[in-house]
C-alpha cells in the first residue's frame, strides 16, 4: 500500500513539474523591451560569475555548469527557487549575526532580481555588457610552489553511490627543519571532493626511521578502534610513542579559495620527517568508478613569524567538557553546552565548528567581564557538507575574563533525514569520533596573544 501511494504520489510530482517545466519555458520566451528591464548581460551573470560559477563548473562538486546564459536560462526556475530559500549558494552561518572573510551570501536585492529576471521572462540584453565568462584552472592560487607533495599513487574510487569518509597520511622527508607560510590543498578528483581538513605530524629526526611505512588511506569503519587504523598507517614512532600532531594545517571546501593571515601572523614549521594527515577526506558518490590523486603545495617563508598562531579545542577532544556528557538518547533533539574561560585577552582569527549528521544548531558567543555579548556564529540549519572554516573580516577581541559559551543542538529523531540508524540509536562521543555515525561537537579556534590595535587588523588579504 505504502509503495503504491509513494509510486503514485512521484507520477504527480513528475507530472506537476512537468508542467511547471511547460510554463516555465514559455515563461522565459517571452521578450520584454522595457528599457529599465533586468537582463542577464548587465544585472545576472556578475552574481551568478561570483557566487555560483566557481562550484558550479566542470572542475568542482556543482552537478552541472552555471557560466553561459543558456546553463542558468535553462535552470531559471530553479535558480530562483535555491536562491530564495537560501539553499545555494551553501552558508551555514547566519549572516544577521556575524560576518566572514569571503561569504557566500546573496542580498536580498539580488535575490529579488533573479527572481524578477525570471519573471520576465529571462532576459538576455546587449551581450556587449556582459562581463567576462571567469575561468578556473584546477591549480593553484598562490602560485609557483616550493615544494609539492602528492598521493603517492591514485586512490580508486567505486562506482557505487556511497559516501566516503577516511583517514589518510601523505608522508615526506626533507633536507632541513623549513618554515611554512601557507599551504594549498589541490583536489585530483575536484568532482568528487567534498571536504578535508588536515593536520601535521612533526617526527623528530631519530625516533622514526621510516616514515613513508604503513597504510597510506584506511576507513576508520573497516577497524574496531581508531588505534587500530592508526597502527595500521603506523603513524607512531619506532618506540610506539605519538609525534606532536599540529591541528588544522590545511583544509579543503569546493569554490573556497585558500586564505593568508597577513605578514608576519600564521605560518608553522615543517619538520625534517613528516606527515600531512587527512583526519577527514570526504569523496561524495560517484555512479562510476573513479579515482583520486590530490596533492599539497607549499610556500616556505621567511621564519620564524613573529606572531605564530595557536589553537584552541573545545568540546570534543578538548580542552573544556560538554555539559551535559555527549549522549543523545534516540528521538530526542538535544541542545549541549561547552564553556571556556578566557584567562588572557585573545585575538581571533579563523573558527571551525564542527558536528556530524545529527546536528542541527550551532551558536557561538563569548560574555565579557563587563557583561557584553561577543557574537561569533550562528548556525540556524547546520548542514553536515558545508563545513567551513569562517575567518573573521577582522580579528575579534575576546577580553581577559571573558567566558566563550558553545551551544550545540543534536537532532537524533527519525525525522532528521541524515539519520543512519533507523530506528533511531543512542548516539554519543565514542572513541575519537572518527566515523560519521558517532558524533562530536567541537569548535576549533585559531588566535593570538591581543596586542593593540588587533580588532583593525583586516584579515581579507590574499597571497597572489
Ligand atoms: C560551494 C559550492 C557551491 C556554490 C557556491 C553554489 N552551489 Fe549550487 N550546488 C552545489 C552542490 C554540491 C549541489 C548539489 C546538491 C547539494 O549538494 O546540495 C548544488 C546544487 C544546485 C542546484 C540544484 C538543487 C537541487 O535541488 O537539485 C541548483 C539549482 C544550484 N545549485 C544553483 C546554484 C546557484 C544559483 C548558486 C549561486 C547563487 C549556487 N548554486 C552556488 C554547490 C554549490
């Protein structure tokens, strides 16, 4: 019974856009030559060029290009429809809360102009104002690298429609200790890759021999413990001892271009002996088999920095406990609390929060000692694929005897449609998190000691 209905009622959706299409096309036939009209040349192409085509493009995840009149004319509907709700283009962070480095947000006004656009009929006007198609090469954006450090062979990927979540170490040895200004994550497989965030082993010289040993790429799910998987990458020393891990080195979303801090802030060393670590690469499904081969550039610098930036965990694997303890029974929607004094004035940089599939909410705000409210982010619909690393416009101060206060909601019903148990299971923190379907709720902050004049400090630069 269940499926005839649901056979039935996706004929009447078929047929009901079906229609719609109908409409539509003849919708956007008809000319108009009003002289103030809204045409695609003068008014659409700069806002699709600058928030859709750098994903929507062959070399990136969007399912379909949106650079020439005819790609977004033929979509005109459903461009109107995504821009409207605010499904694309894909930001988390509420926009009337707090603001970041490159955000992909529409305005209202130029929601309401792709909107009329279709309305009258898409428009194409005088092709000699439109601005130039962008182009995008699938290499860097920094540059000539110094160095370039690849997977050392291609890693297949199945044909088979799922996710992939998985742990992954590009080892490497160089001539001497070298500082890092920045470094660029160069997807091979640029369709399929969706998301990675990499950290750095440093190994000092004599307590590794060999660091290229071990499983390069393993999925955390094929193994009992994440130990387990580690020791199978052998990420240890010889002596079985853990080298000091430097969180959030590189990380990688689609149409995200890579950011600097200005001169003299960020950077890091790169030990003789070493490992990028992909503690989360994420390939999306692919229907036919397919592989990847992505590599890191990276830029040496002039160091050590004078202002070397640190980071600071809370939540999950960090430095302050979620209260209550992450578990979240099944049908329940659950709202969590981390909290943090601040015991020196810091200045913030760039913050990471950081769920899986059962978020739902993420808020994030500091209380100053003279009571004032610091806002950070505010995520009203948390998407497990958007998961950005927000750098501030400029840095925020956050006083001495401030207090950071981190809400997490978790939504673990039935209802949530990115559920992976049905019915639903308790749900909690359960071994490092490192598979999908445990969770965590972190938020990852990069800052620095606050020295005067800080919160004028415009982190918007970029290396050219
Ligand atoms: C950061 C990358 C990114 C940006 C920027 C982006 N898209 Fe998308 N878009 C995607 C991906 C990936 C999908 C596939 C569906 C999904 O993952 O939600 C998609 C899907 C779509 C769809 C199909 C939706 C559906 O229901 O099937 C439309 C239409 C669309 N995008 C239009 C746009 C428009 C218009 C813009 C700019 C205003 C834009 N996108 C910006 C990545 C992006």
């Amino acid at each position: 019974m269940k499926s005839i209905l649901t056979f039935t009622l996706k004929r009447i959706r078929v047929i009901v856009f079906f229609i719609a299409s109908v409409l539509f096309i003849q919708a956007c036939s008809t000319t108009n030559e009003k002289s103030k009209e809204i045409t695609f040349a003068k008014d659409i192409a700069p806002i699709i060029y600058k928030n859709c085509s750098p994903c929507h493009q062959k070399n990136s995840v969007g399912p379909f290009p949106l650079l020439s009149y005819r790609d977004v004319a033929k979509r005109a509907k459903m461009i109107a429809t995504v821009t409207a709700n605010r499904y694309m283009p894909p930001w988390p962070a509420d926009a009337s809360y707090s603001h970041f480095v490159d955000e992909k947000i529409l305005s209202n006004h130029e929601i309401e102009l792709i909107d009329k656009w279709v309305k009258e009929g898409c428009v194409m006007g005088d092709s000699s104002e439109l601005p130039a198609t962008p182009v995008f090469s699938n290499g860097s954006q920094l540059g000539i690298p110094d160095l370039v450090i690849k997977m050392d062979k291609p890693y297949k990927i199945k044909g088979d429609n799922l996710d992939r979540f998985l742990l992954m170490k590009l080892p490497y040895e160089i001539q001497r200790d070298t500082f890092i200004r920045a470094i660029e994550f160069i997807p091979g497989n640029s369709k399929l890759l969706h998301h990675m965030n990499g950290e750095m082993l440093r190994y000092e010289f004599d307590k590794k021999k060999n660091v290229f040993d071990g499983e390069k790429v393993v999925d955390v799910a094929e193994f009992p413990t994440v130990k387990d998987a580690y020791e199978k990458m052998k990420l240890a020393n010889d002596d079985g001892s853990y080298p000091i891990m430097k969180l959030s080195v590189t990380n990688f979303l689609p149409g995200v271009l890579p950011n600097l801090y200005p001169e003299g802030i960020g950077g890091f060393f790169m030990s003789r002996k070493g490992a990028f670590f992909f503690k989360d690469i994420h390939y999306g499904p692919s229907p036919i088999d397919t592989s990847d081969q992505s590599q890191l550039n990276i830029f040496f610098g002039p160091g050590p920095l004078k202002r070397p930036t640190l980071e600071l965990q809370m939540g999950t694997l960090g430095v302050s406990p979620i209260v209550p303890p992450l578990i979240i029974p099944p049908d329940s929607v659950k709202t969590f609390l981390t909290s943090y004094y601040v015991g020196t004035s810091i200045s913030l940089l760039t913050i990471n929060p950081h769920m899986h599939l059962l978020g739902k909410k993420f808020w994030a705000f500091a209380i100053a000692p003279a009571g004032d409210t610091i806002p950070l982010i505010k995520i009203n619909k948390w998407d497990f694929r958007w998961q950005y690393f927000y750098t501030f416009k400029k840095m925020v101060k956050i006083p001495e005897g401030s207090t950071i206060y981190v809400y997490g909601t978790f939504d673990n019903t039935s209802q949530n449609p990115l559920n992976p148990f049905h019915p639903p299971r308790t749900i909690s923190e359960r071994d490092g998190s490192m598979r999908t379907t445990d969770e965590m709720f972190q938020f990852i902050i990069t800052y620095l000691p606050y020295e005067p004049n800080d919160e004028n400090i415009s982190l918007e630069g970029k290396l050219k």
